[in-house]
C-alpha cells in the first residue's frame, strides 16, 4: 500500500474544540483520527492550529497554545511522532513511523508580532498559511474585496519564515499577496489545500498561471477534498471529478509539484468516495488506473518529501 503525506486537515482545531473527542478513537465526526491513519495509510499528516475568526483579537494567539499544549498533551508520542526537522522527516520516512507537522492557519492568530512567531517556532511550528479568507496583518485573504499584498510587516514574516526554515503556505490568499510572496521568499513555497481555477471558478483556486509560477520556484500544490472547489455545479462529487484537476495539473508540467491535502475535518461535505483519511487507500486505487505507479508514489508522498525536505533545518 502506498505511503501517504496529507499536507492539510483541521483535526487539531476540531479535537480543540470538542473536547470530548479522542484522536486514538475512532468517531464519526473526526474525519483524521489514529485509526482512520492506519486504514489509509497516511503516514505524515500536517496538522494545522485553525483559530475560527469568531474568536477575538487579544485571544488568538493563546488558542494556538491551547492547540499546541493538546497536541504534546493528547495527540503526539510513541505513535506519532512530531516532525521538527529535515533529519525528524528523514527518520519517519526510514523507519517508516508516523508522524505530524505543525502549521498555523492564517496568520490573524499571529497578532502582528514576530516574537509570537518566533516563540510558536520555538514550540515545533513549522509552517503557516498567510491568510485565510480575510484581511491580516500580513496581507488579504482571497475573499477581501480589492485585495492588497503583502504588508510592511508582511514581508518581515517572509523573511523570517525563510530564515527559520518553516513552510510558506499561500493557500487562502489573495492573488497580489500570491505574486508578493513568490517573488519575495528565498524558499520554494506551496500551496497546501487549493484546487484549479479553470475548472471550478472559485477564489481559493489558483490560476494556470499561478501554478506555473509555483512550480518554476520549486513549490508543490495539494489537491483538496472540498466538494465546491472541485465543481462549481450543485451535485454530488467524486473521486473522478477530482482527477480531472491531476490531469490538468500534469498538463502544466506539475507531475513533479502536486500532491493533497485534504482539509478533513475543516469540512462537513464530503466526497461520495472520500469521506475520510481511511479512504486514501480508495484514492491510491483510483490513482493507480490512471497513472503509472511511479507517478502516484510522487502525488501521494514524494513531491511533498522533497519540498519538505527542502525547506524545513
Ligand atoms: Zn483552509
């Protein structure tokens, strides 16, 4: 069965929230949890601290410690262990354990400080979406209207991202603060859960020309699991719709650049054949009809290695 790298779900913010959930359980309403790993497979998991914007300013950097604290507390050990580091990823990769990257989503729970970053690094954080829908300090999120780009403060956080070796996400943002953040970041950047604008007109997909610039720096794009950014038709969605994303993807010369990230547990909508991260295994099959099996070792882990590698010290 092939290996799995899963560059987004919100299961953190979801255990974070209710509290009666356990991660080594499984339940019905967490779509990422231990169990469902095993079944698909999934052998590295991005987790991301997602603190909903219903929670104010002056309480949304402590909702990621909140995060944090139940990730060391509840979630990592012998089990799954927490990826800080290249030689961190080499390891898993080599004794083939299970493991979780930190990430923050939307850098509104940053609250403009670059010591409040520095210390979420110091914690084991190892990337950060930008933005998510809206305005930050950092730049404009995808459904501001009018957006802007990065910001004075912005540009700061690029750079010491890049300086601390941790992951620039850039799903979510706005197109300005896209093409700010490609030109600006010495490292190669990825997209974590953003489909194909072409063929499903929504704001959190990117353009051909984004993805062609992505991946002329080096970057990966995750494919995502949402139903409305697959198609924009009112219907059931399938795995096959999603494939016609993968091939227009490798038709931009992305075969290299492109894996998933499946936002489980950030949605509530689901697939008809993908429910949940038990049914990668129902993915990896559909995959494997229509790829070669080197090409979908690449979709579902090796791309997401290498840029990993890349970029994380
Ligand atoms: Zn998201």
């Amino acid at each position: 069965m092939i290996r799995v790298f899963d560059a987004h779900c919100d299961a953190l913010s979801k255990l974070w929230e209710e509290r009666d959930l356990d991660f080594y359980r499984e339940n019905e309403r967490l779509q990422v949890s231990f169990p469902e790993m095993e079944k698909g497979n999934v052998s590295i998991q991005v987790l991301a601290c997602y603190v909903p914007s219903t929670i104010p300013f002056g309480r949304r950097y402590h909702a990621v410690l909140e995060m944090l604290d139940l990730f060391y507390e509840k979630v990592a050990g012998e089990k799954l262990l927490p990826i800080q580091s290249r030689n961190d990823l080499e390891q898993c990769v080599l004794k083939n354990r299970k493991g979780a990257i930190l990430f923050v989503e939307g850098a509104h729970a940053l609250e403009e400080s670059l010591v409040q970053l520095r210390t979420w690094h110091r914690l084991g954080v190892r990337g950060m979406t930008l933005t998510w829908n809206h305005r930050n300090a950092v730049a404009d999120g995808c459904h501001e209207p009018n957006p802007s780009g990065l910001s004075l403060f912005g540009r700061k956080v690029v750079e010491e991202m890049n300086r601390l070796g941790m992951i620039i996400d850039v799903s979510h943002i706005a197109e300005p603060g896209f093409w700010d953040t490609l030109e600006l970041s010495a490292a190669p950047v990825i997209a974590s859960h953003s489909n194909v604008k072409r063929l499903c007109d929504h704001p959190r997909n990117l353009t051909d020309e984004q993805m062609k610039a992505l991946f002329a720096k080096g970057g990966v794009m995750g494919l995502t699991f949402v139903d409305f950014f697959v198609t924009s038709e009112k219907r059931k969605v399938w795995i096959d719709d999603l494939l016609r994303h993968l091939d227009h993807v490798c038709s931009l010369g992305g075969v290299d650049h492109v894996g998933f990230g499946s936002d489980f547990d950030g949605i509530t909508e689901t697939f008809g054949d993908l429910t949940r991260a038990g049914d990668y295994s129902v993915l990896a099959e559909a995959l494997l009809k229509h790829y070669k099996e080197a090409e979908v070792k690449k979709f579902m882990h090796e791309n997401w290695l290498r840029v990993f590698q890349n970029v994380l010290q």
